[in-house]
C-alpha cells in the first residue's frame, strides 16, 4: 500500500498564554512512501517523527495538508477504519489476558461484513503468532514473558488485521542492546515476508539505518534529508544530517578555504575547488583517516583504543569542535604511545565541507 503524505503541517496551540506562541511540530512535510517498503523516520526528541506518525494512523488530525492510502483520501478518516496495525513503545498489552487473548482481540472487534468465525480468528492469530515466533507462548500471560517476547505480542497484535499499512512507534527503546539488536532484525525479516508497508519511528540512527529502505531524518518538525541510509550517510546536505548520522558521530572542525587550500586550523589538508576563500565548517567521518608519517593533519596524541580489528586513535587539534578526534583505523597501524603528535591523510571522500554560518553543504570538490 503507498502512502502519499501531501503539505502534512500539524500546529499546537501555545501552553503559554502570555506568548500565545503556537508550536510547530510538523511543517509541510510531502512525501510518497513506496508500497512494500520500510521507512524509517528519524531525528532527536521533539523532531516531528511521532507526531508524523500519529497523522498517519488518525490518532491526531492534521492542521493541514491530506494524507492518501493508495488513491484513498484518509485525511477525514477514523483510525479504525484506515485498515493501519500499530505498535507503540510500552507495549500497551491486557495484563489480565494471555498471549492468545491479546492478539485475539482485534478481530473480536470486527463487524459486519470483515467479522470472522471463532474458527477463523484463532487460525489467524496462531499464523500471527507463529510468524513472531511466540506460538509456544499463547497460553502465557504479560506478566511471565521478557520484555522481547511482550514486544513481539504487541507485533503480531498489530499483524493480525492484516493491517494495510504497519505503524511502529519506538519499538526498541525498551529493550537493553542485545534484544533490541535481535527484535529489530526480526521486524525486517516479518516486514519482508508480509510486505507490509511500514514505518518505523526512532531517534536511533544504527537502528534506522541497518533496516529501512529508506530513512527521513527531521528536525523541528523539518525534513531535512530523505534518501536511502547509506546514500544519506556518505552524501549529507547540511551539518545537522551529518552529525546525527554515524557512530562514533563525525568530526567537525573549523576551517578556512583560501588560495584553493582547504585549511584545518594552520593545516593544508586538501585541495578545493569550486568555492571562494571563505571560512567553512569541516566534517571527517572517522573512517576518513589514514595514518601517514608525513600526513597534512597533525594532531596531538591523547590515547588509543583498540577494538578488535579497528584501532581507535583519540587526539585533539585547536580547530576541532569535539572535545576529542575519534579516528578509526585498521588494527594493523601500530601506533608509538610515547610520541607526542600523531599525523593524517584525509581520504577526499570522507570529508564534507559545509557553510559556516548556514551550516548548509558546500558544492566544492576535495581532493
């Protein structure tokens, strides 16, 4: 099912009445969200995704702007009627009922034409069950299953309408890391196998990205990007976008374009063409250095961290935002602790330049 969000703008009148301030939590938000695809709206707390959500579902009505399933016009619609499963973050199950009754009761709900026979509801609840893989579980309550497993009753809850769109409202966050890496492959793979069109709302940026087809990353009720994860992540358009996306997050430094150099604090790093002397902001990805004995970039030595097949080398440098430079190279590198300056090449491809004052990303060339 496409799902077609046309000027979407949900305002909320000010708390403050002295102001009279009006909050805007989504602004013209137009996007075609493709059928059978998983979407993953991101941003920090306060971007706009939930409530982008909750249009979605019928749960708040929007200021303006129309929001379409297929051809259907379901602006006006009622939630139970838009034919939507969704998933909130606590879980929402019946503590007095078991596993087989919560997944149960959506149907028990239908009328008319769509209601089922007692037959037909529990062979739609077990094939929901069974594709969350909790069908051993039917006869438990909430309260005798792990946080995982109640996730996965809310997921099959939401399946059992065979909905024509699936909501997910922070699934994970309630999980410690090792579930929330396991449940959420598992809603890519359920995804998958039903093809149901999904969107998935997190202010996790691995999350987001190691599932969703593509991603939306807002702020302030903004889009500010949308594209596939890993298109987003090695082509961000402004400095926003660049440092929500990756981990450890990027490195941004202060720098200055003159004479077709791009500078690092006094550092000649690179090459530029295509902008005026002007000064920029600098962003390196971690990945985006390479330890040479007579690199252009040269950092102080703080500490080196070694995880496995990477190393990471923390250093600082005048021009640098961070508090610290995480740069992540191969463990091969072996590195002098007793050395005081550790020095970097930077790989062209890795490093965005945007404007210092609009943060936008500048259309120059690295090299």
């Amino acid at each position: 099912m496409k799902v077609t969000l046309q000027n979407l703008t949900k305002i909320f009148p000010s708390r403050d009445k002295k102001s009279g301030k009006e909050v805007v939590a989504v602004s013209d938000f137009t996007f075609e969200i493709p059928d059978g695809k998983l979407i993953g709206l991101l941003g920090p707390s306060g971007c706009g995704k939930s409530t982008t959500l909750y249009m979605i579902s019928g749960l708040q009505k929007p200021t303006s702007g129309r929001i379409f399933f297929g051809e259907d016009d379901v602006t006006e619609l009622s939630t139970e009627n838009r034919g939507i499963g969704l998933v909130f973050q606590n879980y929402a199950l019946y503590p007095h009922m078991s596993v087989k009754q919560n997944i149960l009761f959506p149907l028990q709900n239908l009328k008319g034409k769509d209601k089922m026979s007692k037959e037909e509801m529990l062979e739609r609840a077990l094939q929901a069950a069974k594709l969350v893989q909790i069908d051993e579980l039917m006869d438990r309550k909430p309260s005798e299953l792990s946080g995982g497993q109640q996730q996965r009753v809310a997921i099959a809850r939401a399946l059992v309408k065979m909905p024509r769109v699936l909501l997910l409202d922070e699934p994970l966050s309630n999980l410690d890391a090792r579930l929330r890496l396991q449940t959420r492959e598992e809603i890519r793979r359920i995804q998958k196998e039903t093809g149901i069109t999904t969107v998935f709302v997190t202010h996790d940026q691995e999350e987001a990205m190691s599932i969703s087809d593509m991603i939306v990353v807002m702020k302030l009720g903004v889009v500010q990007q949308i594209g596939k994860p890993q298109e987003v992540y090695d082509d961000p358009i402004n400095l926003f976008v660049a440092k929500f996306l990756g981990t450890p997050p990027i490195n941004v430094f202060n720098g200055q374009i003159k004479d077709g150099k791009l500078y690092i604090g006094e550092d000649a790093v690179m090459d530029v063409t295509g902008a005026e002397d002007q000064a920029v902001t600098v962003g390196v990805r971690p990945e985006g250095f390479e330890l040479a004995e007579d690199g252009k970039l040269t950092c102080s030595l703080s500490n080196v961290e070694v995880m496995g097949r990477d190393v990471s080398v923390v250093s600082t440098h005048e021009a640098s935002a961070n508090p610290v430079i995480r740069s992540i190279i191969n463990a091969d590198n072996k590195i002098d602790l007793s050395q005081e300056v550790v020095r970097f090449n930077l790989k062209p491809h890795k490093v965005f330049v945007f404007n210092a004052e609009t943060e936008e990303r500048l259309d120059v060339e690295v090299k």
